[in-house]
C-alpha cells in the first residue's frame, strides 16, 4: 500500500483530501491519504523518509523550504522556489508544482483565453507565482503587483513578466483583461469603480472570496478558487497513483465535510497516547476514556492477565465491544485507543467513520524506550521486543495510515505540545 499525506498551514489542511475522497474509495486498498501536522518543512521531510511515503502534497507555509528539500525539482520549481507536490521517483523525492494547472484548467473550464491579454496578479506569494508563470506561459502579457515591490520584481524577472507596487494597481487595473487575486481575504487592493464587464477576475481564495460581491456587482466574469484547488489537485492525483481522477465527481464532492463529533488517537504502544488524551481533552473541554482501562474494568482483570490467560483473540473481541460502546456514546469524547485496536477492520471503519482519528506517532525505537516492556504481553513474549515492535509497526502501519484523518509526531514534544498541536489543526477546520 502506498502512503500518502498533506502537510502545511492547519488553516488549508481541508483541501486536498476533499479532492480525494472523491477518487478515494474506488482504490482504498492501494493507497491511504492522511494529514500531517508538522510545524516545519523540515519536520515534514523527516516524517516523510521515517514514514517511507511515496508522495506528499504541501500547502503554505512550506512551499518554499519543501522545494529547497527536495532532491530533484522540476523546472517550474526551480523558476519558483516552491512547490505544491512531493512523488518518490526512481527512489528520489521529486517536487513539482502542480498550482500551475489550477490556474490553467479554471480559466479553461471557464472558457477564457489567455494569449495576448493584459494579466494583473495580485500577491507575488506561492500561489501568486504559480499563477503568474502559468499565465505567461499560456501566452499573457503579465503584471505582479505586490506590497513589497522588490519581491514582486524578483519573481517577475525570473517568470519573464513585469512587477510593481500595489499602489501602481489604480492605474493597471482598469486595463487589464484579466485579473488574479492572490492576496490574503482582508487585503483589500481593488475599488469597485475600477471593474467593467469586461473584466474577468479570478479569486484564489475558495471559502468567503470577498471580491466576488465586488466582481458581480460590477458585472465581470467571476471564477472562484474552488476549481484552482480541484484543477492543481488532479495533477496530483496522477502522479500519486498513475490513474487517471475522476474529475467530475471530485468536482461535485463538498470542499469541507462534516467532521465527526468523538476524537480518536490511535498508535503503537508508547507513542503517547494515553498521556496525550488528558490533555487534549481538557483544551477541547471534553471527557476523556481510555479503551484498555475501560475493558479491564469491564472485565475485571489486566490486560497481560487477558491476553496470558484467555488469548489474543478474546482480548480482541473485549476490545472491539469497548471501542463500539464508546463510539457509540452521544457524548463527544477524546477516546484513547490500544495500540491494536486498528487492525480490527471494523473497528478501522468505525473509527473512521465516527470519530477524528489523530495517529500519535513516534518512532518504534522510541516507543519502545516509553514503556515497561513486561506490561505489554504482544512483545514481552519476544526475545528481541525491539525487533518485535519495529516489525509489528511496519506491519500496522497502512492500517494506521487508512484509519488517520491526521498524523501528530511526538518525538521530543510533550503531552501538552502535542494536544496543542491537535488542537490548533481541528479547530481550524471546526472553526470555518
Ligand atoms: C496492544 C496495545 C496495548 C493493549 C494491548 C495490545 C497492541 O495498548 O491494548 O497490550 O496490540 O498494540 P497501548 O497501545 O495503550 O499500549
């Protein structure tokens, strides 16, 4: 199975997997898609080879740094300094740049033509880059206008096109054909009075664009960046998996879904989780269950007791009918998980289904070195555990990945960074 994630700024996590889902459930047993909350490209990169992914795709902040990671770039990356997608080739992690066809295949979806036309982009960021290069390269006549004049005019000579102050807008913008907004939501760089029907404008922000009012009610050609996303996330796709997306239900698929209401983590033994969900639970304000203190209270007896006395395969079962009990509560409730519980293919389903799975992961060495071994029946029966748990992990790893709706790292953070972390990335989303 192969492992996918995306990685970046928590505010633009819900993007990709959207896209996804659409596509997703046809090759669910090839491949497991998840986000990853890293707090720095470098972090990203680490995960990325611990974790032996074969491609990634990357939001802001990270666009930049994951292109200078990257031990091959493809030309767009190279003219850019940034890149949108990571794909292991031939054993390299290649970066590419696949925002360029969002761009290209919104203005193609929407029938505008670039060749010859006047082109004013807004923001001379990531996305604005992307935008100006594929512009240019389909023929434009482009302007960068940008707040700090020296960045639009770097990215412009390196594109082949012109850049400028915003200031210099009033006067470019009432000429221009085209014009691609870039900027932040409350950077507000066009007047109304300056927009004719004849203006096309092309917002990239996909979620309460404020320029679209301004657009309509001037008359112009509207497009949203909900078909930049789709467009830069089919290319994506194809690198990912060498099928081809199914664009027309990725397009009908809803850009943010529903979250469900219970938050589950799942991991190996001593990645943190149960030390992690008190934490978590009081920053969310929400009761917390630990599934194995449940199942021994239900059972009146330890776990090693369970698996030595009765076997694996009735812990499991007491397993499955803790986890379905707590997931069947009405209560929203941080849920900590057995390290096992994952491999149970329903209970992977329910969890998915019913609750936001966060992987809290560390590396099998250092989960190891986090528990008394003696407690933990599935490796103490080994000679060698840490052998035992690094094959054990690799062994439950797609099924961590294929239950994840994100993967938290816990190496060298604490408990209270941790459910910080998991906190910051669903809000986020909740917050919307
Ligand atoms: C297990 C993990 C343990 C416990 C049992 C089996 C596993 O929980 O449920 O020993 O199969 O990984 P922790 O992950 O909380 O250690």
């Amino acid at each position: 199975m192969h492992l996918f994630a995306v990685t970046g700024a928590p505010v633009l996590h819900s993007k990709s997997p959207a896209l996804f889902a659409a596509a997703y459930p046809l090759h669910a047993d090839d491949f497991a898609y998840f986000r990853m909350a890293a707090q720095s490209a470098e972090e990203a990169a680490w995960l990325f080879g611990e974790l032996g992914l074969s491609g990634m795709n990357i939001t802001a902040p990270f666009k930049g740094d994951m292109a200078r990671l990257a031990d091959v770039r493809a030309p767009e990356v190279q003219t850019l300094n940034a890149c949108n997608t990571w794909v292991v080739e031939g054993g390299k992690k290649c970066a590419y740049n696949t925002d360029i066809f969002g761009v290209t295949g919104s203005l193609e979806k929407a029938g505008v033509t670039v060749a010859g036309k006047r082109c004013l982009v807004l923001g001379a960021g990531g996305a604005g880059g992307a935008a100006a290069y594929a512009l240019r390269a389909a023929g434009g006549v482009v302007v960068i206008a940008n707040r700090t004049v020296d960045k639009a005019r770097r990215l412009a000579q390196s594109i082949g096109c012109s850049g400028v102050g915003l200031d210099e807008v009033a006067a470019i913008a009432p000429q221009a054909d085209l014009i691609v907004s870039t900027l932040y939501p409350h950077v507000d760089a066009l007047n109304e009075a300056w927009l004719t029907p004849q203006h096309v404008i092309f917002d990239a922000i996909y979620h309460g664009s404020a320029l679209r009012d301004k657009a309509r009610r001037a008359g112009c050609t509207f497009i949203d960046g909900a078909g930049w996303l789709l467009h830069q996330g089919a290319p994506a796709y194809r690198k990912f998996t060498g099928l081809e997306p199914d664009v027309e239900s990725m397009e009908k698929s809803p850009l943010l879904k529903a979250l469900p209401r219970h938050i589950s983590l799942i991991g190996f033994m001593g990645s943190g989780k149960s030390a992690v969900a008190p934490a978590l639970a009081s920053l969310l304000g929400m009761p917390v269950l630990d599934v194995d203190a449940a199942l021994e209270a239900r059972c009146g007896a330890s776990i090693p007791q369970l698996i030595g006395e009765k076997g694996e395969a009735y812990f499991r079962e007491q397993e499955r009918m803790a986890l379905e009990d707590a997931l069947a509560s009405a209560t929203p409730t941080v849920i900590s998980c057995g390290g096992g519980a994952v491999t149970q293919p329903l209970l992977s389903k329910l969890l998915k289904e019913n609750s936001i799975a966060i992987w809290i992961y560390a590396p099998p060495a250092c989960c190891l070195s986090r528990i008394d071994v003696s407690t933990r029946p599935l490796l103490a029966r080994h000679a060698n555990p840490q052998q035992a748990a690094e094959e054990l992990f690799e062994k439950r790893k797609s099924q961590y990945a294929k239950t994840a709706w994100m993967l938290v790292n816990t190496t060298c953070r604490s408990e209270v960074q941790v459910s910080r972390l998991i906190y910051d990335e669903i809000s986020n989303i909740l917050h919307r």
